[in-house]
C-alpha cells in the first residue's frame, strides 16, 4: 500500500499512469534499492494495472495487458533473464514498464527509454497508506500523526526494512513514533577503547588507522569516498581481539556502530519477523545512522555462520541459500552507500562464500593474530593499567609467549586474584605462571 502511494506521487494523476501503461508505451521506473524495486514492482501488478481497468469494465476488454517486469538484485527471475524479456517485449504492441534499481545493465533501445524516479517516501504517502491500513474507519488525526512523523528528508532515506518494521505497530499514531523513533540519530559509543589505545595489533594496525586517515581526507574533500576501504574481513584465531577491534575501529571513527551475528538476528526472529527482514532492517538503521553526514559500521560478527551457498545440500539450504541471498544483496548495497562500513570477522575464512569475499565487497582481508613476544608486554600493560607500574614485564611476555589477547587478559586478572586472595600487592611473579 505504501509502494502505491509512492507510485500515485511519482506520477501524479491516472491520466499520467494510463499514459505509461497505453498500447506501445515503454519506461523504466528507476528505484533507490532492490527492495525498493520489488515492492514498487507489486504494487504496479497489484494496484496501477488493475485499477487502470474503468469501472464495469472486463479485464478482458483492455486492449492488452501492460507488461510490469522487475529488474533487481532479488527479482524472481535473474537480471539478465529479466532484461532479455524486456527487450523482447519491445517489440510487442503492449505496454512496458520495467522497475530496476540500476540503469547500468540497460542496453540499445532500452537504454533510450524514458526513466522516471520513484518518489521518496514522505509524509503525504504515509498517511494515505496509513488510511488505509492502520484505520478501520479511515479517519486518523492528521495533524498528530503529521507531527509525530519525521522530517520527508529523513524519510526519504529510510529504507523499506526499517519502514515495515514500523508499519508491524498497532495504530497509525504508533507507526509514526516508532518511524520517528528508528530514524532517530544513533551516537557513536565512546564508552571502550579507540584503535590507538590497543597495543599489539599487527598488521590490522598501520591499516585501520590508514582507513581513520583517508575518511578525514574525504571529509575535507581531499578523497573520493570511492577510495576508501570500506568492505573488511578480520580472520584469526579465537580471542585474538577481532571483536573488539571492530568496536574500536567505530570509535576511531566517530561512526555509529550496528554489530550483529545470525544468532542475534534468528532470536529476535521469534517476533514474526524473517532474520532476512532483520537483516535488511539492521541494514536500514545503518542507511539512516548516515544521514546528514555521519559514518556508521555494521559489524556481521561470526560471518561464518552464514554457509556458503556452494556448501553440500542438506535440509536446510534453501533456508541459507536465501539468508546469504540477502546478505550479498545488503552488503553490496550498503558498499555504495556514502558513510557505510561493513566489517566482517571470522575464525573461519576458508569458509566463506566466495561472492562475499570478492574484491568490492568484504575484500579487504585483515588477519588477526595472537601477539609477538615483543607485543605482548604491551598487550599486559594494557590489561594491568597502573598495577605493577615501572616493572619490566619481558620475563612475563616470554613466560607467555603464543597466548592469544584474550588469554593475556585472563592472566591478568587471575593475577589479580591470586593477590587479592592472598591479601598482599600483585607482584611479577603472579604473571610468570
Ligand atoms: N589489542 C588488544 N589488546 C589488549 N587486549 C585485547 C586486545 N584485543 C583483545 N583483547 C582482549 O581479548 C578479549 C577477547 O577479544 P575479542 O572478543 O575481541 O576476541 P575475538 O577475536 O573476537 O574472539 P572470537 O573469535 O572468539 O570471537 C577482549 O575482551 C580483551 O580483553
Ligand atoms: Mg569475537
């Protein structure tokens, strides 16, 4: 109903609609996102070209039937398929509208059609469709609703995840506050380290604060936002401080920060909702976290537990097959979103499903390991804060050389405990077992 509305704003009245859908007439209608595109692509079949019919008037009477193909990441049919229909049909009588997210697979002829954007959604659609959905008698206080909504500009870069999660709340005075609510700016969390203040990180070191470095030059306007690397995969062993690093990474950033694993999404899916709806709404919090400037990071913890598609077939691969569908689809398209990282993290890179992987998406591979003997006094220091201060902690560092940063927490605080139980000062030796 939503999509509907936005398709009554984009073309303003049934003569402009009866127009595109006429006996020869051909357009693309451009949407912002593949999501987008499908619901836009329903509501055109479902709504336009049925109501298109006057009144008493058979189905079977038009001349012909207008022909609505969508053209997108999560089209039913592929891409390519898609576009071959569309061009064939062409050369039908029929009419022809095909709904795409891009324009750049557009060929010949069909790269010459006339393209009309799909409207943004904004207040005006949202109480029309909240007419009709949210109220039984069709009548809604307008003015509250109006003033509970927010700003078009920021609706207009919700995407349509966020939006349904909203349009799930009872009455249309609850689906404006929660919109209000899910757009609402997220603040960088300030509360844990920064990338500078963690010590032993190898070679993630020089790279993450090489990314720190090339957003301040984008925002002066020195660097294309092209130009930073912005799509990353942390792969090393448990406890090697991966996600961590990632929460550190945001904070050096200044970005907010939407950290989540399948298990995260597949709990909250008790609420009805699909873990790909999820997904696309953590998705969607990111999109809008960058609205008037800002930076966010969505961090897909344990990547691994989304199965490759190639994996063997069991029960459950249509299940994974259409989750890791829409998690290449978010992630590409979170990638050409100005302001979005996506991080990734891993025990298991061999893993992954290779299309993730590939370079323009989670290309850039950062391997996490357990500190060096020489990084580990740091890695100490860090966990002891002013305890032990002035010791030279190398005795300490070679008594526990391999042991992961987590591991090097832990004998920290076991040290501490052992003091404490004995009722004296830490000393080195509490480090050396
Ligand atoms: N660079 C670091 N310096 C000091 N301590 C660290 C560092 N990185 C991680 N740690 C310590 O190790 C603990 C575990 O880190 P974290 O949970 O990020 O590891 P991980 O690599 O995500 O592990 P897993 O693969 O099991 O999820 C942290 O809570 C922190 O105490
Ligand atoms: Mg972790």
């Amino acid at each position: 109903v939503l999509a509907l509305a936005q398709l009554a704003m984009t073309y303003g009245d049934q003569a402009a609609v009866n127009g595109i859908l006429a006996d020869g007439a051909a357009s693309v209608l451009l949407c912002a996102t593949s999501q987008e595109a499908t619901h836009a692509w329903t509501a055109f079949k479902n709504g336009l070209v049925r109501r298109g019919l006057r009144p008493g008037q058979s189905r079977y009477e038009m001349p012909r039937r207008p022909t609505v193909l969508v053209a997108a990441e999560a089209s039913p049919t592929g891409r390519a398929t898609t576009l071959r229909t569309a061009d064939a049909q062409l050369s039908q009588p029929g009419a022809l509208v095909l709904v795409t997210d891009d324009l750049a697979g557009l060929n010949g002829a069909m790269a010459r059609l006339p393209v009309t954007r799909l409207a943004p959604l904004c207040a005006d659609a949202l109480v029309w469709a909240l007419r009709q959905t949210h109220s039984a008698t069709g009548k809604l206080s307008e003015d509250a609703l109006r003033a509970a909504l927010p700003a078009d500009a920021a609706l207009a870069r919700m995407g349509t995840a966020l939006v349904g999660l909203a349009l799930r709340e009872r009455g249309p005075l609850r689906v404006a506050r929660k919109l209000a609510e899910l757009v609402a700016p997220v603040a960088p969390d300030t509360d844990g380290p920064t990338l500078e203040d963690l010590p032993g990180l190898g070679e993630a070191g020089p790279r993450l604060a090489q990314i720190v470095t090339d957003v301040a030059a984008y925002r002066v306007g020195q660097l294309g936002w092209g130009e930073v690397e912005r799509g990353l995969l942390f792969a090393g062993p448990p406890g090697t401080g991966k996600t961590l690093l990632a929460a550190a990474l945001a904070r050096s950033l200044g970005a907010s920060f939407f950290p989540t694993t399948l298990g995260d999404m597949q709990k909250r899916d008790s609420g009805g909702s699909k873990v790909t709806q999820e997904m696309s709404a953590l998705f969607d919090s990111a999109r809008a976290a960058t609205a008037g400037g800002g930076l966010a990071v969505v961090f897909l913890d344990e990547i691994d537990s989304f199965a490759s598609r190639d994996r063997p077939h069991d029960h459950n691969t249509s299940y994974f097959t259409s989750v890791t569908n829409t998690l290449l689809t978010q992630v590409t398209e979170a990638l050409d979103c100005e302001g979005i990282f996506v991080v990734s993290a891993t025990n298991f890179p061999d893993h992954l499903d290779p299309a993730l992987i590939r370079a323009g998406r989670l290309g850039a591979r950062i391997d996490v390991r357990p500190p060096t003997v020489r990084q580990i006094p740091g890695v100490l220091r860090y966990h002891l804060g002013d305890d032990l201060a002035g010791t030279d902690l190398a005795p300490a560092a070679r008594a526990a050389a391999g042991l992961t940063q987590a591991q090097l927490a832990e004998r920290v605080t076991a040290a501490r405990r052992r003091a404490r139980a004995e009722g004296r000062a830490m000393s080195l030796d509490d480090l050396l077992v």
